[in-house]
C-alpha cells in the first residue's frame, strides 16, 4: 500500500496528527501503523477499514475525553506503540496497554530513573552499570503498557507509585498480567491485559 492509500483510510485527528510530525520517517511510520490498525480491526469486525470509528474513553482521573482510544462500542480493545522504525501492536478482549523503546544512553537512563518507584531504583542501582540502561527500559516500557491499558496515561503519580520492576520479570500487579514482549536487540517492549493470562 502506498502512504497515499493509507492516509485515506485515517480519520481527521489521524490525519492532523499525522501531518504535526516533523521528521518524515515519523510520519509514513504513523500513518502505515494506524491504517495497518484500521485494517486488522476492520477484518475482526467485518467492516471496511475506513469505516471503523475510533474514539477516546473518559479519562480515569478526571472524567475528561482524554482516556486511552478505544473502538466505538467497545467490541474490541487495542493499543499502539512505535517510534524509531518499530512498532507494536495488541488486540485483547480485556483492556490492553503495548508500548515498545529503544534501551536509552546510560545518562539517559540514570536522569530518568528519579521518576521510577523506589524500589526499582534500588534494583537499578543494584545491578552493574552496564546492565542498567536495558533494566531501565524493560522497566518504563512496562510502565507505559500498564498505564495505557488503565487509562492513566503517564500524567501525575502513577509511574512513581505503582512497582513493576526492573528485573527479569515483571512484578505482579493483581487483576493484571504483564509480560515482557520479544524485540530485536537495543529495544524493550511490554503488554499488559486485564485479567490473567487465557481469560476469555
């Protein structure tokens, strides 16, 4: 499909979206994965791609329209991550949150590790320099899934007081489950479903 043919299929918030991205590569990457999007969930619902109505939920904080996108009557959930030349994507039944980073400089890590809860950061500080960078990112793309999948975004309190670690595993967060996704080397990338893993 040409960029053509899939900036046609998005709605105008897609499109102005689409079009504020400065760096060309950003924008072909944005527009490709939302109508990419708009075709898996115009197949699952037996609709044109085109026609599928995309909007946003009330935001869990404050009520506002601002909450994570969601499917028109909801008979599907979604979310998307991408940036660099990748992207993920993930479709569940229950509330989903994806989210996809490229393993971030030492001193990007370090200077971003203050927002984490405190005991990832004494995780982090526990491991060799040199594992840090990888440990960050496993940490904040698990973040940002469970974040999204809520609807609480990265706004607030909320990366600092809930602990997912920065381990090999995820921490257990009840009613959740977190599962870190395979990606090429450099990249960390985590989703999060409501409910445990194999709920209908």
């Amino acid at each position: 499909m040409s960029y053509e043919d899939d900036a046609a299929l998005l709605d105008a918030r897609e499109r102005r979206r689409a079009a504020a991205l400065r760096r060309p590569a950003d924008r072909a990457l944005y527009v490709a994965v939302h109508a990419e999007l708009r075709r898996v969930l115009g197949g699952l619902l037996g609709m044109a791609p085109g026609a599928v109505e995309l909007v946003r939920l009330e935001c869990p904080g404050c009520g506002g329209p601002h909450g994570r996108p969601a499917v028109a009557g909801g008979a599907v959930h979604f979310s998307l991550a991408h940036g660099d030349g990748l992207a993920l994507l993930g479709l569940a039944s229950a509330p989903v949150g994806v989210d996809v980073e490229r393993v971030p400089a030492a001193q990007v890590a370090a200077d971003a590790s203050g927002a984490l809860h405190p005991a990832e950061r004494t995780e982090l500080a526990r491991l060799p320099e040199h594992s840090r960078p990888a440990a960050f990112a496993r940490c904040w793309t698990r973040k940002e899934a469970y974040l999204k999948a809520t609807g609480e975004g990265l706004s607030g309190t909320a990366l600092h007081d809930r602990h997912l670690s920065c381990g090999p595993c995820p921490a257990p967060v009840p009613g959740w489950t977190l599962t870190d996704v395979p990606v090429p080397g450099g990249w960390a990338a985590a989703c999060a479903v409501r409910g445990p893993v194999g709920a209908p």
